[in-house]
C-alpha cells in the first residue's frame, strides 16, 4: 500500500532527527534505542524491542538489547533475555519480515513480566547486504500489521546501521578526530554511501575496486572484504580486451565532465547479467586518478518496459480474439477503441462505432434506462452491469448484457470508461433448460441425482417430526445385455417404461430418481412401519415381470433391490444413506438378482473387509505371500495315483491363510487372476516336471489347475498357458483345465475361440462343480469337454440321501454315454469310495486322500511310498 504524504513527512523527520544524532552520541547503543523508538511512534506501536543477533556455540540466538514501552517502569531488561523461539523460526526473523503467530505470543506473553496481552506482532531484520545485525520487533499497533512496513521503515534501518558503524569507527579512532571536528567530509561521505539508493564503487588508478557502499553489496552478491582488490571487469565484463582501459575510464583532458548516464551490463556473484545506467567521477588521490561509478540498476526498469509492450501487445490480440465485444471512450465518452466482435454484436462498421456512434446500437427504449445509470455509476467511480437491447440498422433485436468500469488516472481523475458486450439473446431459454436438466433426468422426466439428494436431506430433518424414512436403490437385472443386443435407443426406452411402472408402485409424496445408467432411487417419507419398504419392493418386483414391448419385440427385465431406514435420532447423513441403500443392493445381486435385501452393520464390515483384502491382494503376489496346494487325484480302479490339482492359498500376513472362497472372487472382480493364474501355472506345471523326473510319479500323471471366466476371454491366456508348458517341459497331455460352468453360460465367441484352442495345444478341460444350479446338457454338446467332476455337495452325503445318489449315478451314466472320465470330489470315507466304484467312476479326490497341502508335504508322502488301495483307513485327519 502507498504512504500518505504526511507518514512520508514523518518518516524524513525521523530519519533526519536520528542523523542528528551523530555528533553527540558516544555509543552505537543509543542509535539502536532512537531507532527503536522512532519505529515505534511511526507505526503507533506501544511495545517494541530489539534483539541482537548472537552465534553461541554454533547456535543461533537473539539476544533482548533495547525495550521500548510507552509506560516504561513496567519492562525491565535482564542480563541475558534469549527469546525462546526455535531455531527454524529464529533462521526465519533473520531472512525476512514475518508475522509472529499466536502461539508464539503466548510463549511471549510470559516471557516479559508486567506486559499486557500481546495481541499482533511483526518481525524487522536489521540488515545491511548480507550482515545481520538483529531484529526489530513492533507489538501491539491499533491496526494490523503487514510485511510492507519493512519497505517503509528500511532508511531508519539503514541509517541506524550507518550511524552505529560511524560511531564504532569514531570510538576506534578518537585521537584522529577532535570533539569541534564531528563531521569530517569523510564521515559525510560514508554517511552518504552507506543510505545511497544507488550502487557507489571506488575504483583506484588500476582500476581495481578499493570501496563498495551496501547497495552495491545487496545487488552484486559481495561483501566489501571480497570486493576490494578484484578489478573492475570481475562487476562490470569487458565487452573487448581493455575496453575499460582504454575507453571506459580512459583519461582526456580536453572531455567536459561528464553529467549524463552511460548504460553498462554487470554481472553479479552467481553469474547474473544486471543493466546498469553508470555516471564516473574522477579525482586525484595522492597524485593518482581514481574513479567513482554511481550506477542504477534498470534492470527492472528494462523488464517493466518489455514486460509493458508484450501487455500492450497481448491486450490488442486477445481484445480480437474475445468473444465478448471490447469498447473503450475517452473522457467525453467518445468511442477510441472497439473490437470486431463489438461491430458485429451492434451490426455497425468500425467507423460508424468510434466518437459517439456507439450510443446508437442502444435500442431507444432502453436508451435512458441504460445511459442515465451508466452516467451515474462512471461518474462515482463504480461498476455497471446491465441487460438491454441492441438494434441493428436492419431492425433485428438482440439481448446483450453491457458491463463497464471506469478508467482512472493515478491522479485519480476518470478518464473514460471500458465497456464489454455479451449476446445474451438465448440465455433466459438456456436457464430454463439447464434448470430443467439440474432437478430432473432428461430421459425418464424422474428426478435426478442432485434433486433427490436434495429432497432426501430434508427429508431427514424432518424425521423428529414426520417419522421414519425408507431409501431403497434398485438396478436393473441384465440391463447390459438389452443395450448390447438391441441397441441403446431400445435400452432408453426400456428405462422410459420402467420409470412408468416404478412410478405406479408409490405415493404421489414419494421421490422416484434416476440416478444413474440402470441405477434407480425411491424415497418414502413418513414410515409408520417399516413393513411398508417391503411391500413397495415386491409390488415392485410384481410390476416388472411382465414384458416390456420395444420395437415390437418382448424384453424381459428384474431388478435387485436395497432397502435402508432412517429413524428419528439417526445421525446419518444423505450420503452415508445412499451408500448403505447400494451395500444392500450389492447384497441383493449377490444373493440372485430379482430380489430385496435390508441393509445391517454386517453388509457394511463385509464391504470394509472386501475392501481390505482387495488393497491387500494388489501386494500379495510381488510380497510372496501365495502358495500352491495340491491334491491327490486317485483311479477308482487301480488305487493308483493319476494326478494332482493345484489349488491355491494365500497366506495372509495378518489373517494367516485364507480359503479361496474368500479371496478369488475379489481378485476375479479386481482383474489380478489373470498375472496370478500366471503364477500358479507356471509353480505348479514346474512342480510336477520336478515329481516325474525324480520319478515320484507315473509318466502319464496330469495336474489340473482352475480358470477363472475372466482368463478365458484374456487374449494372451492361451500363449502365457503355452509358454508356461514349454518352460516346465512338460507335455500339453499332461495338463487338464478345470472351468465352471458359469464361464460358459454367456455363450462369447471368446470363450468358445479359447476352448478350442485347449483342444488344439492338446490340453484337457474339466467341467468343474458340474450338477449346482447351471447344469445343462447343451454345455457337453457345444463345448470340447473331457471330463466332469461332480460337486462335493453330491458326494459327500451319496449314501444317505436319495436325491443325491440319484443325480450322483445319472451323471456318471451321462458321462460315460458321452465318453466321458468322471471325477467325484469330496470323498471323505471308504464306504462312499466302494459305492463310486459300484457305479464305474473313473477317478476321486478328497479328505480319504489328503487334504490340500504344500509341496513340501506332498512330497514326503510321495517319498514315503504311499499306498492307496481297499485296504486305506480314513486319513483325512492328516
């Protein structure tokens, strides 16, 4: 902020007083006192101290030297007052003007006895080029402090440096200086050197430096003791070998003295080139000729001139490229400057604009409703905003909206004005369709998701009085799959008829949105009882059953439905309700589809858990934390060994190991099966090159490993499955792809393309849990299949249960009709191993062999000659 005239009076009479000073004073202590003090008077500040600067064993610390109080008796100095103020604050105070926090007045308030309540603070380095000498504190002042003040108390501050150093110099020196002598040109000079806005150096006839003053010291980056002694050339480069000596401070006699300025480029301690404009004196010292440069840095002098033509410049061309139209007027309102865009919006040429042409594009019924303001607003120094119309010559109306500021001169007289036009001749239509668009989905007319977020929060402020309120989130079953098929035109008119029908389910008072693609919402205020979300939900689900008609063509459609409440007392928020409303739908997917689910605390510790593990699970595999179990794979016929499956198991650093149930399907949602059935190909397939080479196991054993649906549809599954063949050196027969029948219910080419690329490589596929709830017998007839293996859910109660045993002997006869090998999982005891048999299966798996184990444990019992016959006792506690 700029300084009023009567603060910079002020200011010149502190800074002429303290110069006074001089002649009287005996120590630089009283310097730093008046300094103080004048400090004080000028900002009003009532308290003030000074702190020198100390080093004391390596550390930096600040020393209380001067106290200034305007009720003086209540402060007293001790021996030694260090401020109590880190180090990293104190490097601060010392670098730069800074504001003290109000925890750090707290640690002062204490700090000195007797002072009231410290209530702002500012820091002042007292500071000469890169000397510290202290720091000047202010407290208290009526109006706030700013890191501006510096600027304005820096003369005082360098004068107080100056005198204290004259006055240092005069102590050191007393016998040359009598007490009628108090200023000696000498001593004038250095005063006059050392407060200098300019650059001063003394150059001696060899054009070496002998003296730089402080500003010379602040701009060039060195200290006086470096400067002296180096040349010239090392501030100021020769442009050409003795450019100084024979051009630059060459002497001619017959030369009249020189007054004006000569620009010169320096160049400061770390390399910067600075712009100079340098006026040289000349005089004899000792019957030599030595020189004295009094330069001013224009260096941001040339920065502002460039800097001020690329604005000039700038303004001219985003003025032509704005899409606003640009007019400015002089003082008389006479138009000197307008933009095409301005011509265009008014519909008149450039000439027909400037002086006072522009008033005319004013439509003459706004013409006094707009000029008489804008007269108003100009002349007080305001800015005016208004709507009106523009006629053009060709009678056509256009809507603009006018906006002006006026131009104000450094004097403060008001020059002119600058005016913007925009065309504003749709925006009353374009606020009333983004109004429209902001509260309702443009597809179904419902609300949509900021409009039901907004009726749900007033909603449940008013539960204490209205009751409870129900939040139900549904979703479309199979939406994809129309979009994908008929197309999205048919896919938007689906959701046109499913908002009809969601909207004969409720109460007029209820909210009904569309909140996302398939993704719908229901509010239902004033609860008497929470059996009523029930009832809306299945009336929901009864509505939807029947066929939509799109395009003259029958679509069927569900949806899975959460439910959430809110009760008076409730602390929820909209947005923890709409979260806790989606658990439940995710619950109600999971359980089928076509169904509703109650939100619980639980859903919301499964989804925290799901949310972990699936953290956990994007480490687990680079940290080693999977392992491969296997399991032995038994003939019913021979009792001998025909393989393994590799299955696998994560060992949880904190949880311990995990079953794959509670892990596989999170990495199959998060994609990390795919470099992870890498990994367990590639351990297993070379595990079991290992077993046959130490011949631990027949030659035409084979080892089974479960595919996901997802690395069916991988285009690199099939190569990475080969390379992992080709690396463990193992034969492609020896191999047996286990897949659900989930993977083959959607039909894809990709699947079907993958399956019989299998074939092709000589790799066998397994149906894996064949027979629970998506069995069908097309699944053998269209795809390459080689073996079934029948869930553990048949065997394990084969013998007691009828339904089982039924279904357990008519996939065996299927299968072999079919020529098929079959596989019963779960065998846990001899009596359901002998009944298999009686039905010629081919081969079994299960506790009654091993349970899954590591390597290690397979191994062991491979080397301990396990025999498997009629004869086994159960083993499954092994």
């Amino acid at each position: 902020m700029l300084l009023d005239r009567r603060q910079d009076v002020e200011l010149r009479d502190a800074v002429s007083s303290l110069r006074q000073m001089l002649s009287v004073a005996k120590d630089a202590s009283t310097a730093y006192q008046d300094t103080l003090k004048t400090a004080c008077e000028l900002t009003h500040s009532p308290y003030g101290f000074i702190a020198k600067r100390e080093i004391i064993e390596g550390s930096l610390e600040l020393r209380v030297s001067h106290l200034y109080c305007d009720t003086p008796e209540v402060l007293a100095i001790e021996a030694t007052m260090y401020l109590p103020f880190p180090p990293q604050l104190k490097l601060k105070l010392c670098n730069g003007a800074q504001l003290i926090s109000l925890q750090n007045l707290a640690t002062l308030q204490g700090y000195f006895d007797g002072l009231d309540r410290l209530e702002q603070m500012i820091a002042i380095p007292i500071s000469d080029a890169h000397s510290i000498h202290g720091v000047l504190f202010l407290a208290n002042a009526e109006s706030a402090y700013h890191t501006s003040i510096s600027k304005r108390l820096w003369p005082l501050i360098t004068n107080c440096i100056c005198i204290a150093r004259i006055i240092d110099q005069r102590k050191n020196n007393v016998s040359q200086i009598t007490p009628l002598d108090s200023s000696t040109p000498n001593e004038l000079y250095y005063l006059f050197e050392g407060v200098c806005p300019l650059c001063v150096i003394t150059v001696d006839n060899q054009l070496n430096i002998i003296r730089i003053n402080p500003r010379a010291e602040a701009i060039f980056g060195y200290r006086q003791n470096q400067a002296v002694g180096l040349p010239i050339s090392t501030l100021l480069p020769e442009r050409f070998i003795n450019e100084h000596h024979t051009q630059t401070f060459a002497y001619n006699p017959l030369a009249a003295p020189q007054h004006t300025s000569s620009p010169m480029a320096g160049r400061s301690y770390n390399g910067t080139t600075i712009n100079f404009d340098v006026n040289k004196l000349q005089y004899v010292h000792n019957g030599k000729r030595h020189h004295i440069l009094i330069m001013r840095d224009t260096t941001e002098i040339e920065m502002a001139r460039t800097q001020h033509e690329e604005e000039v410049e700038r303004f001219r061309i985003l003025a032509d490229l704005a899409p606003v139209g640009i007019l400015q007027t002089n003082s008389d309102w006479s138009g000197i400057y307008a933009n095409d865009r301005w011509c265009e919006i008014a519909g008149r040429s450039m000439i027909d604009t400037l002086e006072l042409g522009w008033l005319s594009a004013i439509h003459p019924d706004h013409f006094h409703d707009v000029i008489e303001p804008l007269r108003t607003a100009i002349c007080e120094g305001k800015e005016f905003k208004r709507e009106c119309l523009f006629l053009k010559p060709n009678n056509e109306q256009t809507w603009v909206e006018l906006h002006a500021r006026p131009q104000i001169s450094s004097k403060g007289d008001i020059t002119g004005f600058i005016a913007t036009i925009l065309d504003c001749t749709f925006r009353h239509e374009a606020e009333d369709k983004l109004r429209e668009l902001a509260e309702h989905d443009p597809l179904t007319g419902l609300a949509n998701r900021a409009m039901f977020q907004h009726r749900l929060e007033h909603g449940l402020s008013r539960t204490h009085r209205h009751g409870s309120l129900a939040l139900l989130c549904l979703d479309l079953d199979g939406f994809k799959n129309v979009n994908d098929t008929l197309g999205h035109d048919c896919g938007d008119n689906l959701l046109i008829e499913v908002a009809k029908r969601l909207t004969r389910c409720v109460r007029e008072e209820d909210t009904v949105a569309r909140v996302g693609g398939d993704e719908f919402m229901i509010l239902i205020e004033g609860l008497k009882d929470a059996q009523v979300a029930a009832e809306v939900s299945e009336k929901i689900l009864t509505s939807l059953e029947p066929p939509c008609s799109i395009n003259h063509q029958e679509v069927f459609i569900s949806t899975s439905i959460g439910i959430t409440f809110a009760t008076k007392g409730d602390k929820n928020d909209s947005k923890s309700l709409m979260k806790q409303a989606d658990m439940a739908l995710y619950r109600a997917k999971h359980e089928g589809r076509n169904n509703f689910q109650y939100y619980s605390p639980d859903l919301e510790r499964a989804s925290q858990e799901r949310l972990y593990l699936g953290n956990s699970l994007h480490h687990a595999l680079q940290r080693t934390e999977f392992q491969v179990y296997y399991q032995f794979k038994c003939s019913l016929t021979t009792h001998e060994i025909t393989g393994f499956e590799a299955v696998l198991r994560w060992e949880h650093p904190r949880r311990g190991q995990l079953q794959p149930d509670q892990f596989i399907p999170i990495l199959d949602e998060s994609g990390l099966i795919v470099p992870v059935s890498r990994w367990l190909t590639h351990t297993s397939f070379v595990q079991h090159a290992k077993w046959k080479a130490r011949g631990l196991i027949a030659q035409d054993a084979k080892i089974a490993v479960n595919v996901s649906p997802r690395l069916l549809r991988d285009p690199y599954f099939i190569r990475g499955l080969g390379n992992s063949i080709q690396d463990a050196r193992i034969d492609p027969t020896s191999v047996i792809i286990e897949i659900t029948e989930t993977a083959l219910l959607e039909h894809s080419a990709q699947t079907t393309d993958a399956l019989k690329e299998l074939k092709k490589i000589g790799v066998a596929i397994s149906l894996d849990d064949f027979g629970t709830g998506f069995s069908s017998l097309t699944h053998l007839k269209r795809y390459p299949i080689d073996q079934i293996k029948i869930d553990r859910s048949f065997v394990h109660n084969v013998l007691a249960n009828s339904g089982d045993k039924a279904i357990v002997k008519a996939v065996i006869v299927l299968a072999k009709s079919l020529k098929l090998t079959v596989v019963a999982e779960g065998v846990e005891d001899r009596a359901t191993l002998e009944y298999l048999a009686s039905l010629n299966c081919d081969e079994y798996q299960g506790f009654y062999l091993n349970k899954p184990q590591p390597a290690e444990e397979i191994e062991k019992l491979l080397l301990s000659g396990l025999q498997l016959g009629p004869s086994q006792t159960n083993n499954s506690s092994e």
